[in-house]
C-alpha cells in the first residue's frame, strides 16, 4: 500500500495501439530509472505492475495511436486526470505505421485478414493522440530514446520546458563526424528532413535514414524529393519511403500524396 504522506507526484504509462516498444524504453533506464521512482511515484503502469493506482496523476506518459471509438472516449478521461500529458513514439505522435490504412479501405482489410471480420470493432483510421485531446508536449521516435525520455521526465519534475532539439539527423550526423551516405555513396536518405534523436544510427552504418523520427521543423520537400529521384529512387520508391513509422506526419503525408494523389 502507499503511504497517504507520500507527496511524490504520480506518474501514468498508458498504451493504445502500438508495440510497447516506447513503453520499455522507461524500463530499460536501468539506474535512472531508480533515480526517477525517488522522486515519482509509478502508480498506473501495466507493462511493469498489475496493481494499477487511480489518479489524479502529474504525468501520464502515452503510447499509441487512436483506432477504436473505445480509444477515442479513453484518451479524454486520461487527459482529464493527467495534469501533463505528454505522447512518446511515432504512434502517439503520429498514427504509427498502422495509419497506412487510412489510404485504403479498412473494411477490404478486415474481410481478407480475419474469418469473421463482424467481431472487429475498429475506426478507418489511425490518428494521434493529439488529434483528439491536448498535449503538452510530444517525444519522437519508433522507438523512443531514452535520453530524451529522461530529459523530458526531468524537465516536468523541475517545472521547465524539455531541451529535446528539433533539428534534422544531419545535424547528428556531423556532430559524431559520419560521412554523408548521400554525398559519399549517393545513398537516398531521409536524414535532412527527419527528426533528430536516433543519434544518426543508420547513416553511422553506410544506411540512409528511415525516418523513424517524423518530420522535423524544418522540411523543403519540394527541393528534397528531386534528390531522392536523383539518387535512384521512383515514384513508389518515393511513396514507400514516406509512408512508413509516420506515414500520418501531415509533412509526410502531405508529400506522399502529392507524389500519388489519390
């Protein structure tokens, strides 16, 4: 049982449709993680105690994105108990790869998939948390980092904003002094438009990135698909690349569908 005088502030891990891939990334920061139940007290997080706590909660950390009308009604009581809430890992932030299937029909999906797809209650569409409440901030990633996931729990315990840079993987890339897969090898790579945070994990091993972070804050994608024709990629080639971890990222999907319209 908790003790009524601990006046630790509570922390919530929510999951909807995802992996749980961001949800152990908290887990895997082993010693910190340490230093972080000293100063929080974990009282709803399934994926570590089946003891949940009820709230009201200081932080609610959010995984997933939103396909069901039972999700929908969900996230509003979350964020009404949750003084901060704030979204880790390209599903949260972006619809996930499961968005894809707000390019096609879900209804056709279902009939080739499941025996009796009447059991299956689902939205045609896959969409963030932050399309159906407000956030207060949003952590990038498939997975998250756990750096970043350290700074921003650190940020709400000092009551500041989280140092979470939004710059592109480039930017990583020259600070760990990786030659430009793209300039070297002429290797399509997402890298000037995506999101730092993976510490530029792809191109350190001669790979383009994926962008597994989404957008970040600066895009041209009319000067940067041309580059990645340049570099040997079609129009598929274009579409498929975009349309994957965040493919829902209005940046990216802007850009897809102006390649495939339709």
């Amino acid at each position: 049982m908790t003790c009524a005088s601990d006046r630790r502030p509570q922390l919530a891990v929510w999951k909807f449709a995802s992996c749980d891939g961001c949800q152990l990334t908290l887990l895997d920061c082993e010693d910190e993680l340490l230093g972080i139940a000293e100063r929080l007290r974990i009282t709803y997080f399934l994926e570590a105690s089946s003891n949940p706590g009820p709230g009201p909660y200081g932080l609610s950390l959010v995984e997933g994105s939103v396909t069901t009308a039972e999700d929908a009604e969900r996230i509003q009581q979350i964020r009404a108990a949750s003084r901060r809430l704030v979204t880790i890992g390209a599903c949260a932030t972006a619809g996930g790869v499961q968005a894809l299937r707000n390019y096609a029909d879900v209804a056709e999906f279902q009939a080739v998939v499941y025996a009796r797809p009447d059991y299956i209650g689902t939205l045609a569409t896959s969409t963030p948390i932050s399309a159906h409440v407000p956030v207060d901030f949003e952590l990038r990633g498939c997975p998250i980092d756990r750096g970043q996931l350290i700074e921003v729990i650190t940020a709400y315990l000092a009551g500041r904003t989280p140092d979470v840079p939004a710059h592109s993987v480039c930017f990583e890339c020259k600070r760990r002094g990786t030659t430009c897969v793209t300039v070297a090898h002429g290797t399509p790579c997402l890298g000037p438009v995506t999101h730092a945070g993976c510490g530029a994990l792809c191109p350190a091993y001669g790979r383009g990135c994926y962008g597994c972070f989404g957008p970040s804050n600066s895009t041209n994608f009319p000067s940067f698909v041309p580059l990645l024709r340049r570099d040997g990629m079609d129009t598929l080639d274009v579409v498929r690349v975009l349309r994957t971890f965040n493919t829902a990222a209005p940046e990216f999907d802007a850009a897809s569908r102006k390649e495939l319209p339709g």
